[in-house]
C-alpha cells in the first residue's frame, strides 16, 4: 500500500474525486511538455541557455526528495521584507535568526531554498554547497506610506553570484504602475544572470486596484494571471512562480485588454485544475515550469489546502509548489512534515495529470 497516497486521499476526504477524478478537455494533456526526469535534457539543451545555467538547473531539479522526478519543491522567505519581519515570523520566532530558515528546507528535503540577498549571505560559506540557492533580488517593501505596489531591487546579480546562488528570482507587478520599470530591470538582470550561469525564477504577479470589480479580485483570475506568465516567459525565465488562479474573465469583466470567447468556453472551464492549466499553456506548454505559490497559513486548515494546491498544480501539468508561509509559521518539525506531505503528492503515481 502506498502510505503517502492514502494520506493525500484522506485528507482531501469528501472532495477526493472532485480532484483527483476530473479529467480535463480543455488542452489535450498531449500537447503539454510535462516535468520528467529528463526535463532539462529535453527542453533546454534545444535552448539558447548555457552549460552552467544547464548545471545550475540540473541542480535544481536534482536535489532532495523530488530529485529525478521533474518536480520542484521549493521554500521561499521573502516575507519579512514583503510582510514585515513581526508578522512573518512572529507565529514561530525561531526564524529571525536566517540558519534556521536554511535549516528548514534542508531537513525537509526541498529542492532549493529562495530567500533575501541577506539571509543568503550570511550564511553562504556554511550552506552554499549544501542546498541550491535561490537569491531574490527584488521586493516590495511595506515600510513606506501610504504602501504601494513597487518592487525595487535589493541587490544585484553579480552579488547573487558571488554568494553561491545557483538561481535569482524576481518580482514583476505586471499591470501596476511600475510595471514598465520593473519589466526593464528584470529582463536586464536576466539576461545578466544567465551570463554567469545561473537560472531564473519571476514571480509573475498582477497588481492594480482597477483589477478589483464587483466584490471580486481578478489579480487571480486564469486569464490575467495566464498572460502574466506569458510575459514571464517571453523575459526567459527559466521557471515561472504563480498564485493559483481563483476564477476567470478579468479581461471582460474589467473590460480592458485582449480577449477570445475560446479562451473561457474552450481552453478553460471553472474546475480549478483547468484554471490551472490554462496558465501551464501560458508557459510555452509547460517547456517553462509553472510552481504556485503556497498562500498564507491560516491555520488549522493548511495541511489539507496545501495538498489540494499541489494535487491542482500536478494535475494541469505543473512542476510544483513554492510553499513558505504554511511551513515555516509552524514548529519545524511540523513544518518539516507539511512540506513532506506536499512533495509526496509528486511522488506519487497513483496521481497523474488530468
């Protein structure tokens, strides 16, 4: 019996079939290029990205539990300069101290860990050959007011470089007023990046008030978030990060942009793993990696949303989860064993893509 596969199913419990019963006819699941083993043979090596970006991300996809499955799991902790330092870590204070956010992902055997140019170089020298970093150069930081939406850099790449870092990640706020800078900046820090060999991640958000209509928050709509991703990876991303989609129809409910009747009525439905993998399509069919973003932790529901994210993400025909708040806002122990459940639902082939 597979133990871990019984967990995903008790867990997701009465909503086991919606999940992992659906069968999606949307875009043919053969038309998508799905994590495998040899993903970076079969996708990059035809690519414009160097050996050392190729090692880098062989890395990547080699390390921890998910190694040789072309799946990631990732920790990210960027939220003491998203959130404010209290409020991310005020739940388990153990993590102003940086060690133990490295410490984390090490002991629950994730691919990679993404964190601030600070944590990364304070403790470069003890852990930069142990676990592959993940420099996030940019951020919003939440000490100006009134706050707004505008992410600056915080470091540079060479300094990512210099660290140890086998990948830098980047925000854009695509839609937000800055975007046009923002977009400049990453595509130039990109560029740069894979100069020196290392791989990208951009988290492609969408942030504007006028995305919000009718009560409904269409920052998370497929159709806005899926043309974010679009522009993600026209920026040569390497792996695209993504909150996953809520609902649909952005675009004709604000009434703005480009639209197509197909891409509601046929490429998408409201099942979330078809919301989902109308944002795989928007990553070159998945040749670039789409991980969602964990969300917040809301206590004592994480575990169980946390598996149906992963089980959503896996079933589209993306390669994983980033998953932070709901891990490290918790004992490590405990945290240890969520990220554990998370990365079994990629283990496991009773689950496959839908």
């Amino acid at each position: 019996m597979n133990t871990g596969f019984e967990r995903i199913k008790e867990l997701l419990g009465k909503d086991e079939e919606y999940y992992l019963g659906h069968q999606s006819k949307t875009f043919d699941k053969k038309l998508l290029h799905l994590p495998s083993a040899d993903f970076v043979d079969e996708i990059f090596v035809n690519s414009n990205r160097s050996p050392q970006v190729l090692r880098n991300l062989a890395g990547l996809f080699n390390h921890g539990r998910l190694a040789g499955s072309g799946y990631l799991s990732i920790l990210p902790v960027d939220q003491g300069i998203e959130h404010s330092a209290g409020s991310a870590f005020a739940p388990n204070p153990v993590y102003f101290d940086p060690e133990n956010i490295i410490r984390l992902a090490m002991e629950a055997g994730c691919n990679g860990v993404a964190t601030t140019m600070g944590t990364l170089g304070m403790i470069a020298r003890k852990y930069a050959h142990k676990i592959p970093f993940v420099a996030k150069i940019n951020h919003n930081e939440l000490l100006t007011y009134p706050n707004k939406h505008e992410q600056i850099m915080f470091g540079s790449v060479e300094n990512a470089w210099n660290l140890g870092a086998a990948a830098v990640g980047a925000t854009i706020y695509f839609g937000s007023e800055g975007s046009n800078r923002q977009i400049i900046e990453v595509s130039e820090a990109f560029e740069r990046a894979h100069e020196l060999g290392m791989a990208t991640i951009l988290w492609c958000y969408t942030r504007n008030s006028g995305f919000k209509k009718d009560g409904k928050n269409y920052e998370t709509a497929a159709d806005l978030t899926g043309q974010a991703n679009h522009l993600g990876v026209t920026l040569q991303a390497d792996i695209i990060k993504q909150k996953l989609p809520t609902h649909n129809g952005g675009f004709t409910s604000i009434n703005f942009g480009k639209s197509h009747p197909d891409m509601y009525d046929k490429l998408s439905s409201s099942h979330p793993i078809d919301l989902c993998r109308y944002q795989v399509a928007n990553c070159y069919m998945g040749r670039i990696g789409l991980i969602n973003s964990g969300g917040a932790s809301s206590g004592e529901d994480d575990l169980q949303e946390a598996v149906k994210t992963a089980v959503v993400n896996k079933r589209a025909g993306g390669m994983g989860l980033i998953m932070g708040r709901k891990a490290f806002q918790r004992p490590m122990d405990k945290g240890v064993e969520l990220l554990n459940t998370i990365q079994d639902v990629y283990l496991s082939k009773e689950i496959d893509v839908a």
